[in-house]
C-alpha cells in the first residue's frame, strides 16, 4: 500500500477524526484579539501548544492541522511542532493554501489561491515532518450563485493541489466548503453540495488522484444560518448522506469541517451520521467547534492551561464518541 493510503487510513481510523488548528495569522489574532488575548508570535504559539498538548488528545485526534507559522515554531522544551505532536503519536498536518480570493472574472466568487511554487513548498513540509495536507476552496450560496465557472475553477485547483501533495508523499485533505452563510434551505445546500461535489471527483480523476490517498473534508448538507428553522440531526444525517453516495467508494474517508456550528450541533449531526451505512468512515475535522472553547477556558493565562485543555478533551470525547457509535451500529 502506498504511504499516502497508510496515512489517509490512520487519519480516518475508527473513533479518530482531525483537529484544524490552521487559522491564518491574520484569522488567529482576530480570534485572540476576541478573547481578549494580545495578538503576537508568542501567543499563537503557546495557544498552539496548549492545545496540542491536551493530556490524552491522541485517544481522538489521528491529526491536527497547522498553519505555516506554527510548522516553523516549537514547543516550550525546544521540540518543533512536528517532533512534538509526533512524540504524542499524533500526525501533523500542513494548510497549504494562500486563502481564498475574489476571483477575477466571477463577481462575488472566491477562488483559493497557492499553486505557485507548491511543489517546493511541499517539498519543504515534507522536509519539516508534514504527514498531510489541506487546502480549502470556498463556495457561497445566493439566488444566483455558484456559477459552474466558479466550481469549475475551485475544483480544478483543489485537484492540482491533491495531485501535487500526492507526488509529494503527503496526504491531501481536499475541503471544498460550501459555506453556511445566508437564508438559503437545507435542499438548496444539498443541491450545490452535490454540483460541487460531482466537480471535484471529476477534477480529481482527471490529474490521476487516487481517492484512497485522499481524506474529503466536505461541509455538512444544512440549511444557511440566517435561514428561520434548524433542520434536526437526523435530517442534516440523511441529506449529508445522500449526497455522499455519489463519491467514489474507494475514497480512504470523509472528514467534516464544522462550519461555523455551535460544537454541540456539530456533534449530534455527526453522530446521526454513524446510523447510516457508508462505503467509508465519517469522521470530524472541525476547527471552531474543537478549539472555541479552549480558547475561552484558556484565554492566554498560563494558569489556565489547564482549563483550555479540560474544554478540548471535552469536545474531542463527544465527537471520538460520536463516531465510535459506527463499530457499534454497523459491526463489521
Ligand atoms: P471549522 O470546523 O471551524 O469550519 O474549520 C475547519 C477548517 O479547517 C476550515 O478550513
């Protein structure tokens, strides 16, 4: 088996899913900013460490996702990121995208940038110790929007990026996010999940990127959140699931992003998943629903490591737990 294989395995291992502690540095000083942290260096790091170091967090975590900023950082004994969250038998992972632009020619549509020069950079991730990767395209639903240029050109750059990762021996998490932004209904995220989707399995196939190797990280199927109900966890599960089933069976595992949901939504519409049968694990790679309660508890006191960490396992438990009920409903 290739190694790309072995590692999409592991990452989507029974009752394991990914933590995406890969917030820009622009988007992590807001964050901090917020919580009433001062933005610099240090303090990324440490919130970084802090999390990474949570007692117990390789029980749930395969993986967590680093930024640039944090691959180049080190723990406070000195260890680089990469060595460290090793040690803890925990993979790291690399966001390799330059973050999501508007895209000339398509008013209103973003187009995620960072093609150029990405196979030195890959090179060099590798070099650092990056087991995987991530690269996020961004889809906006309005009346008119997304146009078919606009999925077209996100797909085909995620599927340049998954095949140069793939070169590179490092496994591709391939995020195409359909964002949860606006009044739209849960039908209408449906419908361009499934576009978005069918673009992007083609864009893939079409650079030989072999689906094994690669762990999607798709949005949930779920109504915007300005919309006026909230669809339950069994709904969101049969949708998300159906939309799923056109992906190809031989993909190593799907990985949600939480999209901007309140953790505890996000964990009950994951473990409505687990009841349905999938040729593939389905399993978390949530940012904010992980980390927005760690970063509260903790708040860039030092004396409250502590606290921040207690937040993370918490969540990281519900959701571990969440996508173990799959060995329990559907036994091998
Ligand atoms: P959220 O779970 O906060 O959506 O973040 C996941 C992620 O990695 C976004 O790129």
């Amino acid at each position: 088996m290739s190694t790309c294989r072995q590692v999409a395995a592991r990452m989507v291992a029974p009752g394991k899913g990914v933590l995406a502690a890969d917030e820009s540095i622009g988007t992590m000083s807001a964050r901090l900013t917020t919580a009433g942290v001062e933005p610099t260096p240090e303090n990324r790091r440490a919130y970084r460490e802090m999390l990474a170091a949570t007692p117990g967090l390789a029980d749930g975590v395969s993986g967590i996702i680093f930024c640039d900023e944090t691959l180049h950082q080190r723990f406070a004994d000195g260890r680089p990121f990469a060595d460290a969250v090793r040690a803890l038998g925990i993979l790291p992972g690399i966001k390799v995208d330059a973050g999501a632009k508007a895209c000339p020619g398509l008013p209103g549509e973003k187009i995620t940038e960072g093609l150029d020069g990405l196979v030195e950079r890959l090179a060099g991730y590798a070099e650092l110790g990056a087991a995987f990767a991530k690269w996020r395209a961004v889809i906006t639903i309005t009346d008119e929007l997304p146009t078919a240029a606009g999925i077209r050109a996100n797909a085909h750059a995620l599927a340049r990026y998954a095949a140069a990762c793939q070169e590179a021996g490092i496994v591709p998490i391939v995020e195409p996010e359909v964002l949860m932004d606006g009044t739209h209904s849960l039908r209408r995220c449906a419908e361009v999940t499934a576009r978005v989707h069918a673009a992007v399995v083609a864009e893939l196939a079409a650079l030989s990127v072999d689906p094994a190797g690669i762990v999607l990280k798709p949005n949930m199927v779920i109504e915007g959140a300005d919309h006026p109900e909230r669809s339950a966890p069994e709904q969101v599960a049969e949708a998300t699931v159906d939309v799923l089933s056109a992906l190809p069976t031989d993909l190593a595992g799907v990985a949600f992003l939480s999209g901007g949901q309140p953790p505890e939504r996000a964990t009950a519409n994951l473990a409505a998943m687990q009841v349905h049968r999938t040729p593939w694990p389905v399993t978390f790679s949530f940012g904010r629903a992980l980390v927005d309660p760690a970063l509260a508890a903790w708040a860039g006191d030092p004396a409250r490591v502590a606290d921040g960490q207690a937040a993370l396992a918490e969540r990281v438990a519900a959701n571990a737990a969440a996508v173990r009920r799959r060995a329990e409903l559907q036994p091998a």
